[in-house]
C-alpha cells in the first residue's frame, strides 16, 4: 500500500466502486465486504482512501503477515534465475521475479517545470497531504480526476486554488444510474449473474465492460478496438461527485503553461493567452507515461534483454513474462495484454491467477 500512503492525498475519495476495490483473492474472505463485517462498519461509498489503506493492510496481514518492506535496490541475472540486492546491501536469490512496481515511476512532468524545485511545482504524485495549502495560490494543471479532485481538497481546505487546462472543456462521468438499478434489480443469488452480464470493475458500459474485464475477450479484438477501449479509461474525466465541490474554483480553459520563472517563494508563470499568474504552488496533474526503462532497479543487462515495444512497454506472454525467462511483469505495463482493468485495483483479479498459474506451473484460464 505504499503508493497509496505516501503519494496519494487524505481526504481522497476511490473513483472505483466498492464492488469494483476489492483486491482479488480466490475466496471471498478477503473481499471489501469481509473486511466491513470484520470491522463492524458499513464504509462509505465513494470510499475514503483512508478505508481502502486500512483494507489493503488487514489484507496483507492475513496473506503475508511477515511481508519485507525493504526498498529493491537492484535486480541482476545469476546463472539459475535472479540476485535481488536490498538498499540495506543484504541479496537474495529468487528463482523468479516479479516486478509490480506500480505507476509512480511513470510520472510526467512538463518540460517547462524542468530545474523548479519540488517545493513550488510538484507532480500529483507526490503530495500526500493538501490541507497544509491554506491561503496560498495554487495553481492545478490537468483536468483528470486527480486535478479536479486535488483542486476540491485544497479549495476545501482554504486554498485560493484554479485549474489551468489546454483542453476546451472540462468533462464529468455522469453518475452511472442504468448500472446501479440493474445490481439493486438483480441482489442475492441473481449477483453471479448480474456481474456476468456487467461485470465489477467498474470500466465500460454494457457493450466494452466484458470486453475490458476479460483478458480473452479483450485479446480477440482488432488492435484498434483494443487501442480504443485502453484510451477509453484513461480519458480525462472527474468523478460524478465532483462538480458540486468545485463551485467557487475558476477554470481557465484552453491554455498552456508557456513558460515558468522563480519570483522569490512563488512561481511566476506565463501561460498561451499572454496572462501570467502568480502562485505559491503548481500542481502537476499531468498523468503518466510508461516506460518501463525507468525501471532503475534493473540489472543493465536484464534492461537490456526485455524486450520492448517502441513505446516503452514490455513486451509480455499471456502469462505476463516477460522476454527473459523468469521475470514477470505486473500492473499497469500489463495492460496491452490482459486489458485496461490492470490499471486498477479491479485488475488483480486478472494479474493475481494468471500469475499464480505461471509461479506454480497450472495452467490458467487467461
Ligand atoms: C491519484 C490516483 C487515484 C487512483 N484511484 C484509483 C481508484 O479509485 N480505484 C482503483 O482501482 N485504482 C485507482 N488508482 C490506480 C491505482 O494506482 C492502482 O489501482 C493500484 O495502486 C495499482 O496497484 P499496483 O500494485 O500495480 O501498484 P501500486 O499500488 O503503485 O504499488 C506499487 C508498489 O511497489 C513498491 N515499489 C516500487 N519500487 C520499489 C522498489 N524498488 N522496492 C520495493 N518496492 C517498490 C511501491 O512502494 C508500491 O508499494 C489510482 C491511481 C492514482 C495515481
């Protein structure tokens, strides 16, 4: 839970539903609702991040209770399988590897912003606390959800906080009304089924969501089709609780950030339309590109011997190893392969038995 803790914000909301933040596991013991009857406590829906952290971690403590929480420094090739090296300079072999590194290392952050320090510009992923933002300008550059609902933590918290976007508009998934009349009209022994016509994650709507949750579904459509349904949740759009905590933020639509200068403890920057602004803050919520060469805890020559798509994602099996024997890959660099659902929690239901199957040499249904 890491990612999560350190370089996502309190007071987040999940954009995924309950029903779609459950992490996988082969009995329900496990799931979201296991966990509020352990706790004795209906969680809310959207579910504060605060909530989910507390699910990862009693998770983790059933599965592996004496999980290492050491940083990998480094992942080296041995003649039968891997050297893992720890910062605290201990190795151990592995026969296998699998690397879930998550999104974080995939941050992008405008050229523009390039030698401004962290202190006045950083990316989303780097805050885990806005609140400590009051009375200050801060200005939010995006229109994803983590811009919009980064922008309506600090407007909450008495920042003087606007949006700046190089896009026209910016744009609100509708509440998902069809989807949560058809769960109420369908409880109890009708769920299986219902989550077979509409599956849990989520992702889609009646025509792409089985194509998006199932890894077959998605594998048999034409590599447009495919390209289309990734893009699809990745759109930039805020949640449909949002717009009613923005009233009050201004947005500035169709402009870029042109330049940007040092002016004492603030940031002077001067954006397309000729106005400049003067802020304490730059958010930087400006997505993620992912390459996996900033992979840094790869052994050179294991860099070197994945290989690679042109635009910087491994090239996986169905089993998601990778070109070098023994090394799997997990998360959001699998997404070519097993769908758009490995970018989210729902996406373990996916990663975690194909992986399983390739650890222990069963076959999957993936
Ligand atoms: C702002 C934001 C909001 C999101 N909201 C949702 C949501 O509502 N619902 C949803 O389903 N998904 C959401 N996501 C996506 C979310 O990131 C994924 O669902 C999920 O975290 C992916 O899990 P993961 O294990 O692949 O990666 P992560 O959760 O990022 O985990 C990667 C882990 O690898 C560890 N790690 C990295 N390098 C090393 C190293 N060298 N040594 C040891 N450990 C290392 C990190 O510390 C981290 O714990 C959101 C993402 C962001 C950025």
């Amino acid at each position: 839970m890491g990612f999560w803790k350190h370089n996502m914000p309190g007071k987040m909301l999940l954009r995924s539903r309950h029903e779609a933040s459950n992490i996988a596991a082969p009995r329900k013991h496990l799931s979201l609702e296991a966990y509020q009857t352990t706790i004795r406590r209906r969680l809310n829906e959207p579910l504060p991040i605060e909530d989910f952290i507390a699910y990862g971690e009693w998770f983790h403590k059933q599965v592996v209770p004496r999980l290492d929480t050491r940083n990998v420094r480094n992942v080296a090739p041995t003649g039968g399988g891997f050297e893992i090296a720890f910062e605290d300079g201990e190795k151990l072999h592995a026969e296998s590897v699998v690397l879930a590194l998550g999104i974080g290392l995939f941050a992008q952050r405008p050229e523009q912003f390039a030698g401004i320090p962290r202190v006045l510009a950083s990316h989303s992923s780097e805050f885990s606390n806005l609140t400590q933002f009051r009375g200050k300008r801060v200005a939010v550059i995006g229109r994803g959800q983590s811009a919009l609902e980064y922008a309506a933590i600090l407007h909450e918290s008495s920042a003087e906080v606007q949006i700046l976007t190089r896009s026209e508009t910016v744009n609100f998934l509708p509440f998902a009304w069809r989807k949560h009349l058809f769960r109420r009209l369908t409880p109890g022994p009708l769920r299986p089924l219902s989550w077979r016509i509409l599956p849990p994650t989520d992702l889609g709507d009646i025509r792409t969501a089985r194509k998006m949750a199932d890894p077959v579904k998605f594998r048999r459509q034409s590599p447009e089709v495919q390209q289309a349904l990734l893009k699809d949740v990745t759109t930039p759009r805020g949640a449909y609780w949002l717009p009613s905590r923005l009233q009050g933020v201004p947005v500035k639509a169709g402009v870029s950030v042109t330049s940007v200068e040092r002016a004492g403890d603030a940031l002077k920057l001067t954006l397309s339309d000729g106005s400049t602004d003067l802020v304490h803050l730059a958010v930087l919520a400006t997505g993620y590109r992912i390459d996996i060469s900033k992979y840094h805890i790869l052994d050179d020559c294991l860099k070197q011997a994945i290989q690679k798509t042109a635009d910087g994602y491994p090239v996986l099996a169905t089993n998601l190893q990778t070109s070098v024997k023994g090394l799997y890959m997990a998360g959001v660099v699998a997404e070519r392969i097993l769908g758009p659902t490995l970018r989210f929690v729902t996406g373990t239901s996916n990663a975690g038995p194909c992986l399983a199957a390739a650890l222990t040499g069963k076959r999957s249904t993936h």
